[in-house]
C-alpha cells in the first residue's frame, strides 16, 4: 500500500507538471506544423543625425529575428567615420552582427567607402568592389553596388560577369538581388536609374524573383515586371523600393509609375521577407501610429 501523498507536496508539484505538459504541447505544436520561414528585415537610407526616424526603425528590428539587410545610405551624409560613428551605430549599430549591408552613393563619398567597408568588415564583401552572395535558407542573396559613377555598371563590367557568374553556378529554387538605386519608381526625388538595367536583365533572365532597393526615401511596391517596364506575372522580378529606414521621407509627386502596386512617404518602416523553400510573403513593418500597412506572397519562379 502507498504512503499518502502530502498535500503541500503535490500543491508544489501541480505547477511543475502543468508547465511540463505546456512545454510538451509547444513542442508537438512547432513539430506538426510547417518549417519556419528564414527572415530576411531591413530597408535603405537609414543613419541620420538630423532625423529620428533611425530610433524608431532600430527599435522595430529589436522585435524581428532574422539577418538585417541594409540597402544602401547607411550613414549620412558622406560616409564618414565620425557619421558611421554617431549616426548609425547608436540604433542599427546594435544589430551589426546580424547585419548584411549594401553601399549607397553617400556611403561611398568618403575615402572611396574606406568607412563603410571598415565599419561592416567582412559582412560588406571585397573592399572597393561592394558586391558578394549569399545563402539564408533556401533562398539565394544577390548584394551589388549601384553606384555607376563608382562603378562599371554596363553589362560587361566586372560586377556584370560577376553576377552572370554567380546566377550560373549558384543553383538555387528562389533568389532575391539587393542594391541602393531603383530600376522602376515612381520619384519623389531620383528618376529610375537606367544604368542598372542591363543587371535587372540579367535577374530577369535567370528567373530572380524579387529585387530590393531604396533610394527614394519611401515605400514602393512593383508587380513582377521585365526589362521593359511590362508586368510579366510568370517570369517578371517584383521590385520594393524601401527607402524609409531613418532619413527624411520623400513625398512622391502626382504621377504614378507602371505597375505600381503599392505607395506610401509618410511612414518609416521595414520591409519583413518571410522566405520558404517555394516562395515568400512580404510584409511592411510601419512606424508605431501608422496606418500603413502592406503585405502579400509570392512564388518562386
């Protein structure tokens, strides 16, 4: 016969065992569901000392896991040590280890990028070039520099057979390219720069799903598009234009570019990539206030 049980003891061992079956329940859970997706969060233009909205951008990082994307501008206004110093790392700095960036044109006007490349190290690629790969997940990362007064953005370039190198012995399902200048936007302060056209071809033609950029200091959204500026839905790269990390926001003008999904220059924010194994839902993180939102999903090519 069994000794019987001491109240006090089995009041201090009903919590004890709740919490094992919680914790056994969390773990079936997560185990018959699907696999998480890899995080890709991040947006373009992003250190200033002049603005706030840098703090408020760092502080929606603090709450997304995943690798950190820069694109581009990523301390105003010219890249320099002391800038990278006092305007970027007080907020984004805090998630530099998790940090893969991409130059800007303001990143490169101080000794040819020498801070930019110092500040990020390895993460930023080959020093003076700005251009690298690579993996999260399933999914393919493309980081190039788009600033073709820098460098050689023609289709013969060294960054251009890189890239055509690259697309061919990088066998991936789904892959997203990232850089500072858009291809298609509607404004508010740059026109699209053609020079990067023959790169978006080179996407296009090797079945890249989604391009990143910024520049403009706004949020863009593009349906899946050719070199041409058509929408192609089977085949076309989909454009986000991201520029609302931290700099003062551009307001767009009247006019609406093509295939222009989705617009707003009155929030900051970041752009969340939720990536699976076929395809990727998007998601724009807004400012705390914000009305704005935009999200969606997409399949691979």
């Amino acid at each position: 016969m069994l000794p019987p049980l001491n109240p006090r003891l089995v009041l201090r061992l009903v919590p004890v065992a709740l919490a094992v079956l919680a914790a056994g329940a969390l773990v079936f859970a997560a185990g018959s569901g699907e696999p998480q997706p890899t995080v890709l969060v991040g947006a373009g233009d992003i250190g200033s000392c002049t603005s706030k909205g840098d703090k408020i951008t760092a502080k929606l990082l603090d709450g997304i896991p995943g690798t950190v994307f820069t694109l581009g501008d990523n301390a105003y206004m010219s890249g320099s040590r002391s800038q990278f110093r006092q305007c970027y790392a007080p907020y984004w700095g805090r998630h530099r280890d998790r940090t893969r960036p991409a130059a800007g044109n303001h990143d490169l006007l101080t000794d040819g990028g020498a801070p930019y490349y110092d500040y990020f190290g390895a993460a930023a690629g080959t020093p003076g070039q700005g251009w690298y790969s690579y993996r999260v997940g399933d999914w393919l990362v493309l980081v190039l520099n788009s600033t073709c007064d820098v460098v050689d953005c023609s289709a013969r370039g060294p960054q251009a057979r890189w890239l055509h190198r690259t697309l061919q012995q990088e066998q991936a399902r789904c892959t997203v390219a990232m850089w500072h200048h858009p291809v298609f936007t509607s404004g508010g302060m740059h026109p699209p720069e053609q020079r990067l056209l023959p790169a978006f071809r080179e996407l296009y033609e090797h079945g890249v799903d989604v391009l990143v950029t910024a520049h403009n200091h706004n949020y863009e959204r593009f349906a899946p598009q050719n070199p041409d500026g058509i929408r192609d839905d089977a085949a076309g790269v989909r454009e986000f234009v991201v520029g609302t990390g931290g700099a003062s926001l551009y307001r767009f003008p009247d006019a609406v570019a093509a295939n222009s999904e989705s617009r707003d220059d009155r929030s900051f924010g970041v752009l969340k990539l939720a990536l699976h194994p076929d395809g990727y839902d998007w998601a724009f993180v807004a400012q705390p206030g914000s009305t704005f939102t935009d999200t969606g999903t997409g399949r691979c090519h």
